[in-house]
C-alpha cells in the first residue's frame, strides 16, 4: 500500500498546488491544528517535524510558529516544491531522528494515508521531547445541508486508506488526548477539484490508471451542485 500511495502523490503534485490556490483548504487545516497544538504547549515551539509535508503547505505555517522546522514525506516530486524549510525523504513508519528531537510533530492530513496509524504515532512519540504535542487532522467527508452523506445518492464511497477512528485511537494510546471537529462550508465544485488530485480520486478508484480515475471521479461528481459542508476531525496529544 506504502508504494501505491506514494506513487499517487508523485502524480499529484500539480493538482495538488491547483486546489490549494483554489480553495487554501490545507493552509487553513494547518493553521488550525497549529493553534490548537500551541494552546496546549509547554512553551512556544522551537522546533517541529511537519510530517507528510507535501508540497509545503503546512510547513510554511509551522515555519512561521518554531525556529526550525523539518519538513518529511515519502513523495520526492513532493518535497521539490518545499522551500520553507529543510526537506527529509523519509516514512512515518522509522522517522530518521534520535529520541526527543523535536517539540512538537504535526500530521497535516497525512496520517490517514499510512495502513497502521498505530506505528507511526508510536514513532512520533519517540521523537518528541517530554511534554511535547503531536497533531493530526484527519477527513470525516462531506454532507448536504440536510446533514446527509453527498456520496450516499452516488452509489461510491470516499474512502481513506485509514478511518478516523484509527488514527484517534492510535493516538490515545500513546498521548493525553483532545479531539474536536471543523466545519467548513464549501462548494460541489471544489469537491469535484479535491477529487480531480490523482491521489484523492482514489479515494473513490484506488485501482483505476490516474487518466482514467480521474475521469470517472469527474464524471461521478458532476450532478453536484450548490454548496455543501465539509468536515475534519483533529487530535492533539500531549506525550506523558
């Protein structure tokens, strides 16, 4: 699955940086998490790992926040697009840092892309100093304003390689836990554009070709229309 998932991000990286411009739905996210994570601090950062950078995004905003940050994915054609800080090719699942490096790691929707959340929270709980804080943020989907499920009348499931549920729960095995969720309100075609990043539209056709995954999830998604609510979970743990 690893392979398969970071063959999906190299193929992603145009679409990806197109969304970002279009929506700055990961910009937000990384904020977010990053003031939650800072509320629940011993201090102010000085360093943080941004863990499954992608192409910096979320590194620019903890950038802003520590004095060194370090951005990490298992992407190369990724991290090339990182600029804000340096860049570690490297997986979650054996982070290449000595035991408490950091004050602070941050899994900006990255988490529930790896198939066991339980060893990289275990790895991120190696690195982080004594009272540092670990966050995620996790996709809980999308629903009308009835409060139903947009994919429930389309006969295909958004699906992550990891549930929520998972990856909260490796972290309450490893941390002290708060969790919450955001609502954002967003559009039918901004659900069409997130879908049109190759490794999203897996989410919908993991064992399609990019072209043509892609050209079904557009094709799926196009009775979409109006505006619609978006909703992500996030955790922050405080290592013990």
């Amino acid at each position: 699955m690893k392979s398969i998932v970071r063959t999906n991000f190299e193929d992603s990286v145009s679409a990806y940086a197109a969304y970002e411009r279009r929506t700055g739905r990961f910009t937000a996210l990384a904020r977010l998490l990053a003031a939650e994570m800072s509320a629940r601090a011993n201090g102010p950062f000085d360093s943080v790992l941004d863990a499954g950078s992608g192409t910096g995004v979320s590194t620019n905003i903890f950038a802003e926040r520590s004095r060194w940050t370090v951005a990490l994915d298992f992407s190369r054609e990724m991290l090339r697009e990182v600029e804000s800080a340096p860049r570690v090719e490297a997986d979650f699942d054996h982070l290449p840092f000595v035991d408490g490096s950091f004050d602070g790691v941050a899994f900006t929707a990255s988490l529930f892309l790896v198939p066991d959340p339980a060893i990289a929270t275990r790895e991120a709980a190696r690195v982080v100093r004594s009272d540092g804080v670990v966050g995620a943020v996790a996709p809980l989907g999308w629903t009308n304003t009835d409060g139903t499920d947009i994919f429930d009348g389309l006969a295909r499931e958004s699906r992550s390689p990891t549930g929520v549920e998972d990856v909260e729960t490796a972290f309450e095995d490893e941390f002290a836990v708060t969790a919450g969720t955001w609502r954002f309100a967003t559009t039918a075609e901004s659900v069409r554009r997130f879908h049109a990043i190759p490794a999203m539209a897996a989410r919908l056709y993991p064992k399609l070709p990019v072209e043509e995954r892609v050209a079904k999830a557009r094709e799926l998604l196009d009775s979409l229309d109006g505006t619609v609510e978006q909703r992500w979970r996030w955790i922050v743990g405080v290592a013990v």
